[in-house]
C-alpha cells in the first residue's frame, strides 16, 4: 500500500519506518525543513533505541521518504496523522490536529482510509470525518474510511511495543476499524481490538488518567506520612503485599509528553466539572513545590542562608535512565527555586548542557536534590561526595537513597521518619 505518515516525531517516525519494514511504500509529510533533511540523509532527529539503524535501512531501501510537500501523498491509500496535540495556556490546541485533517482533505482520494493516532478530546475524530466531508464532498463509511488508532508505546521501548503491545482501534463506521486492522497487522503482533472511534478516544485518555489520578494517590500518602512520621516507600511496599491492592509510587512529580495533559484532554469537552481527575492533577502539579519546602527546611537546620545556597540537581529527565525533558518535573523544581538561591547547578548523564561529572557539579555546593530515577545515581558514594560539598543537604525526590547518608541533613518526598 501507499502509506502518508503525517507528523514525524516520536509517534510519527518510528511508525513510518514499522510500516515501511513491513513492504509498504511510506511517505512521511512533516512541516519542519530540517527534519525531513535530517531524515532523508538517514539520521534521525528523535533519540529512541535502534531509530537510527532502522531509518537507515528504510530510506536505503526507498521504502521511506520525507518530504514538505502535501502533492508527494496526494492519492495514498492511508493517511497516519501523528502530529502533536498539547495544551497551550490550559486548553486542548488542536490546531495541529486540524491543519493535517484539511492537507488531508486537499489530497484525498475515493476509498482511501484516515488514521488519527494523535491523543484527542473524545468526539475529535468524529468531528475530523466531518471536515474532511465538508470539504471533499466525500462520504465516510462510504467514499473513505476513518479510524482512531491510539499509541500506548513508552519511549526508550518503542520499536518492542509497536509491534507486541495490543492495541485499540475504533472505527467512525464497523467497516473503518476492520480496514484500520488489516492495515495494522501488516507489523502488529499483539491483539488489536475492534471498537467505534469516541470509545477508543476515551480509552487512550482513561489509561493516562487513571496513571495519573493513582501517582496523585501515592503522593497523598507521601504528604500524609510526613504528618505521621512515616516512611512512606516502606508503607507502600508493606500495603502492596494485599493481594488486592498496589500503590504506585510517590515522588518530585509527573513529567512527560503525555501524563500532565492527558487529563485535561479527557476532561475538556465535558459539561460539567470533575473533581478527582483535577485535583489529582494539581497534587501532581504541586510536587515540585513541596520538594522546594523539604529543602528550605533543611537550609533551616543546617544555617545555610537560603541567598547564600548552591544547589545541584541531579536529574533533569522526567524520569530514569531517559534523556526526555519534556515537562520535567526536575524543571519545575529549578523554576521554583532560581529566584531564591544563589545558585543552581544541574547534572544528567542523559541530558547535554549540565555538568561532566557528578564531582565537579557538586564541588563546594550546599545541597543536592535528586529529581530523577536514573540507575547510576543508586550507586554514588554519597559519604564521598559530602566531602566535596561546602554543606551536605540531601533532598531525595525519587527514593533513591535507602538509609540518610552519615553527616547529612537529610530530607525525602514521603519520609516523614527522618
Ligand atoms: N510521545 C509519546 O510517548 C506518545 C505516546 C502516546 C501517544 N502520543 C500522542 O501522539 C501524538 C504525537 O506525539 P509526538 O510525541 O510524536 O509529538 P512530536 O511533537 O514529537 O511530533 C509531532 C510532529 O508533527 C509535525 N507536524 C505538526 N503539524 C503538522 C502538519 N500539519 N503536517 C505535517 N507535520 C506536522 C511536527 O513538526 C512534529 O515533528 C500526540 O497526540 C501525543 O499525545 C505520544
């Protein structure tokens, strides 16, 4: 088939290259320059484990090419729309999502089948098949087919869960989800499951939702167990053993593309107001803040003047062993504390930009605030590094350290024990 793939970022390319090694003829459509540069040099501009080895072959072998032009997919059997859809100043911007609908519509042909994989407010896609009716004359279910294909891959993963992740499709008409099916079992092994296009809209939004709504949860008990001198990581692994319950676990906050705007896409085009989903939201949202007073309180018992404090992040990526930023909470936190101290240094192994080792970012600091997962971190002599420091402030973001260092004034998202 000729597959149009429109948006080629995270979502967008390496399900262009899936569709492409699997014998399709994929032209991706994307409006950055450099990115279809990028990509047809063979390189790509996203970091995912064997992205890069996978374009290669792809472009090689002229299955996949990218292009600015919407004339290079005019006629194309499906159209894949991968593009972005974010919030912008609190509200839904779909304004991404409807830009490709109407370049979609502009080359459209008779019998051919829409895909939105994009994350969207449920109604969107049906809507999206007005449009294109609109504008094209064309009758969906019958002069062209529309379906809603949501992603569930986590980046780092992406290639292994394309392939091996079941997934949902719902259809604007029975006839679209079937259609949708074949074409995604041209490289999807995991179970694909059939139903109408609202309904798989919500599921997509609905797995984020309750992710999130359960992190507010653990992070609830975090600040409760801080009023109860708790450990709280102990807590939650003691109540886990209940055959029928499972915590998630607390921390600095919830970062990602997806997580923190989720939520408002579900709760978007509602008629009333939810208070669960939002609230857990701002709990979330606040995460950062209270890390910010967990360290304050340690300026307090060690006489740091808080004008006078060297910080150093360790971890600017939303969460371990990953190099995305986006919507970090290791971010926020640094927003939230730039004004009121004198300086703060930052170090990811992950992330260009931040200091080369953790020795030199700590080098004569007075606090170290570990905003991220990553594996290493586990393992630093924490004693050793305190002798670098000019005052030794620990503040675990992520449950990293077991035991407070010796010498530490120490503090830790949900360990109201120490
Ligand atoms: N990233 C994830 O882990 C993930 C997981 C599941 C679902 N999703 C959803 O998938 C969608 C895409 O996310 P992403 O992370 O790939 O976004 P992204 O920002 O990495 O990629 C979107 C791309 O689309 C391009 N684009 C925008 N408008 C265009 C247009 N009219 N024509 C052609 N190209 C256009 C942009 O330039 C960009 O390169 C979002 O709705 C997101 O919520 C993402």
């Amino acid at each position: 088939m000729r597959i149009a793939v429109i948006g080629l970022g995270y979502i967008g390319l390496p399900t262009a290259i899936m569709f492409a090694s699997a014998g399709h003829e994929v032209v991706g459509l994307e409006i950055r320059e450099d990115i279809v540069k990028k990509l047809n040099s063979g390189r790509a501009h996203i970091a995912e484990p064997e992205v890069e080895e996978r374009l290669r072959r792809a472009v090689e072998e002229g299955k996949l090419r990218a292009t600015t032009n919407p004339e290079d997919i005019k006629g194309a059997d499906a159209f894949i729309i991968c593009v972005q859809t974010p919030l912008k100043d609190g509200k839904v911007d779909l304004s991404y999502l409807e830009n490709a609908v109407r370049t979609v519509a502009g080359v459209i042909e008779r019998g051919a089948l829409v895909i939105i994989e994009s994350t969207v407010p449920p109604g969107t896609t049906l809507r999206m098949a007005r449009l294109i009716e609109e504008l094209t004359g064309l009758k969906v279910g019958q002069d062209f087919h529309m379906a809603h294909a949501p992603e569930r891959v986590m980046p780092g993963r992406i290639f292994h869960e394309l392939v091996y992740n079941s997934r949902i499709i719902g259809g604007v008409t029975p006839e679209s989800a079937k259609r949708a099916e074949i074409l995604y079992h041209s490289f999807v092994r995991g179970e694909i499951l059939l139903t109408d296009a609202t309904t798989a809209e919500m599921v997509k939004l609905m797995e984020n939702t309750f992710r999130d709504v359960n992190i507010a949860l653990a992070n609830e008990f975090a600040l409760l167990a801080h009023q109860y001198g708790v450990n709280v990581i102990e807590a939650i692994r003691l109540a886990n053993t209940h055959p029928r319950v499972s915590i998630h676990w607390p921390g600095i906050g919830v970062g990602g593309h997806c997580l923190p705007k989720d939520p408002y896409l579900l709760l978007s085009g509602a008629r009333e107001d939810f208070g669960l989903i939002r609230k857990a939201r701002e709990i979330n949202e606040d995460m950062p803040l209270f890390a910010k007073d967990l360290l304050f309180d340690a300026f307090k018992e060690a006489g740091v003047p808080r004008e006078d404090a060297i910080v150093v992040v360790l971890g600017l990526a939303y969460k371990g062993d990953s190099d995305d930023t986006r919507n970090s909470p290791a971010l926020a936190f640094i927003e939230a504390i730039e004004g009121d101290v004198a300086d703060v240094r930052t170090y990811d192994p992950f992330v260009g930009g931040t200091h080369e080792s953790v020795e030199k970012a700590v080098k004569g600091a007075d606090a170290i605030v570990i905003a991220t997962d990553h594996s290493i971190f586990r393992s630093l002599n924490w004693e050793q590094l305190g002798r670098l420091m000019r005052t030794r402030i620990l503040v675990d973001g992520r449950h990293v350290v077991k035991d407070p260092p010796k010498g530490f004034v120490f503090r830790g998202i949900g360990r109201g024990d120490v």
